[in-house]
C-alpha cells in the first residue's frame, strides 16, 4: 500500500528555515512531487517516523515542531480548535501535515549535503551544542515527556537545519544577484476598468460589436473629463468595473498590454485607452518608483533565481530517492492534549538567534 505526499517547498523558507504560523489550509509554496512516493511500511523500527534515502527522522523530532505548533495555535485559538472542520479537513490534520512535509524537505537536504561535501565547522558545532542545551533546558519535565524527547534529538535537528541551510547556500552561491532599479521597479497605479464581456452559457463572453463600441464612447469621455480636470480617483470609484481601483506591482505581474503601458507613464500621467480581451483600461501613475518596494523586489527577485537553481537539483533527488513512513505511528499523535503550563522557549527562535545570518 502506497501514499503519495507532497513536500513541502519554500526554498526562500527553507533557507532561512523560519516558520509563519498562519491559518491557511493550502501548503502555500508547495509543490507535489509527483515522482515521490512514501510508503507505508513495516520496514522502520522504534520512534523511526520516516525515512527519506538513508536520512532518518524520529517520532521525538517531529514531537519538537507539534510543540512549537500546538502552543503557537492555541495561544491563539485555544484548544476548541484542533477538531474544528474546515472545509473537511481539521487543524490538526492540517498541521500534521505541514509538519511531515517540512521535516521531510531538511532531511532531504542532508542528501545533498553528503553529496556535495557540505559540512559544519567546529563553531557550527559548537553553536548546534549551545542552541540544544538552551532549548531543552528551557523545557519543563512534563514537555520532555510528552514529546519522549532527549537532548542529542534536538541537537540532531538543528545540526540538519544549519546543514540544510548551508548546502542551500553552496549550490546557489554563483547566482548572479546584480538586479538592476528598472528590472525590480515597483510602480502603483489607479485604473478605470470598463468590462466588454459578460457571462454567457459557457462562461464569459464577448459583448457584440454594437456594445462594445458604446462602451468604448464612454471612455473617450472618461479621458475627455480626465483631460479637463476631472479628478481620475473620483471617476473610477464611479466608473470601475474592477472592484480594484489602486495596484501596486511589479514587472511580470499583469498582461502585456496593461504592463507595458503602466511601466511607460510618468508620475502623475494618464494612459490612452488599453484594450484588452476583457474590457477597456485608462490607468493614472500615482507612483512610477516606489524607492523601498523597489529594494525589497531586488532581495525577493534574486531568492527567485536562487530558487529556481535550487529547484533543479532538489527536484532530481526526490525523483530517485525513495522514502518510508510510519503513519500508524503518526497516528497516535494528537493536539489539546498536554494539560502543563509550557515553560519551553520555541524551537525556531533558539534556532534565529543563533544561526541567523
């Protein structure tokens, strides 16, 4: 018997190895392998969880992110919500999940180190010792327990976070990370949207010919009291058809023709009419760069390259690598369920703070 599970993928995540715990019940980043398989197995043994290759990762492992993901929602939500049905499926089999699949990508990383030599220096080491002692001496014994949990476990994680970071770090140190303003420049613009379709039998279609021309004759009057003084704003919060008036983007982000006229308009100037499959667009530059977001977009383009270079060697060793897990053990583990006042400092701040670059 078989079971298909996608890893979990964020490489700007897995670099930085920093969880967001948010409410969304879609692996954001995620994508299915598909040639990845776990199975289900008799072949592991003890507190063996799952296995990746030959990197192995334990029941009290995977106990360290529940912890850290049980006191983050119930401080939160509160206990109520880890049977909570959304949309068929519960918080808790959610974060299960998430869990399984972020575990299952940094040991899979530890793959990669082997292969490409990656090892840690004796201050890494050092570090990984100090990181564990403090973590697992901020527990309290009941935590301990509950997640059957010994010191070198949590040295074991850590050391395979700070491998997978740094092997992260090996392949792609050659990306090219020169990004030029014009390549990363944010703009911010408000739209007058008039929609030329409308929802026919097999979904949208276009308007006749005839309509769309009247349609048409309203923009031209619409740049007509636009050109005479008539505040842009005031028309299209009449006017729009978009729900959205103002946008801040990015190249890449909308259609050829809305972009390529947005990117050429100064601050303060007004596009001619756009004609798209949906309708007709006059669009106003508020902002034709935007200093910060501009800055910001530069670090997030080259994660982007840093990914995809990433992507191609990760994807080839999940292909050909095959994995093993115990779901029944997995199946004993439930939220809600751990009635002491948690002394424990999270996992992944001990982690930032000593490892962060």
């Amino acid at each position: 018997m078989k079971k298909r599970i996608g890893i979990w993928w964020n490489l700007a995540e897995a670099s930085r190895i920093f969880l967001v715990f948010l409410l969304i019940f879609a692996l954001w980043g995620c994508a299915g392998l598909e040639n990845t398989e776990i199975i289900l197995t008799t072949g592991l043994s003890g507190n063996q969880l799952f296995k990746v290759g030959s990197s192995i990762c334990t029941l009290p492992e995977a106990m360290v992110y529940a912890n850290a993901y049980e006191e983050q929602y119930e401080s939160v939500y509160g206990v109520e919500m880890w049977e909570h049905d959304f949309g068929g499926v519960t918080l808790e089999e959610y974060v299960k999940d998430h869990i399984i699949a972020q575990l299952a990508t940094i040991k899979a990383m530890t793959l990669l180190a082997e292969e490409y030599e990656v090892t840690l220096t004796e201050q890494d080491q050092a570090n990984v010792e100090q990181a564990a002692k403090e973590y697992y001496g901020s527990l309290s014994q009941a935590e301990r327990e509950w997640m059957n949990l010994a010191e070198e476990d949590v040295r074991g994680l850590y050391r395979d976070h700070l491998l997978a970071n740094r092997v992260y770090e090996e392949i792609t140190r050659d990306v090219n990370t020169e990004v030029s303003d014009d390549e990363a420049r944010i703009i911010t613009v408000q739209q007058i949207f008039l929609k030329t379709t409308r929802m026919g039998e097999s979904g949208e279609e276009p308007l006749p010919e005839e309509e769309k021309q009247e349609i048409y004759q309203k923009a031209l009057e619409l740049l007509e009291q636009i050109s005479q003084g008539r505040e842009f704003l005031t028309l299209a919060s009449i006017y729009n058809q978009d729900g959205q008036i103002t946008s801040t983007f990015g190249r890449g982000e909308k259609e050829a023709v809305y972009e390529e006229a947005a990117f050429a308009l100064e601050k303060e100037q007004v596009s001619g009419i756009l004609e798209t499959d949906q309708g007709y667009y006059i669009l106003k530059c508020t902002e034709n760069f935007d200093r910060a977001a501009t800055e910001e977009n530069k670090v997030a383009m080259v994660e982007k390259r840093r990914d995809t270079v990433f992507r191609e060697i990760y994807d080839e060793l999940i292909a050909n690598t095959p994995s093993e897990f115990n779901t029944r053990l997995w199946e004993t583990v439930h939220f809600g369920y751990l009635n002491v006042e948690r002394t424990g400092k999270n996992f992944f701040a001990v982690y930032e703070a000593y490892f962060a670059s």
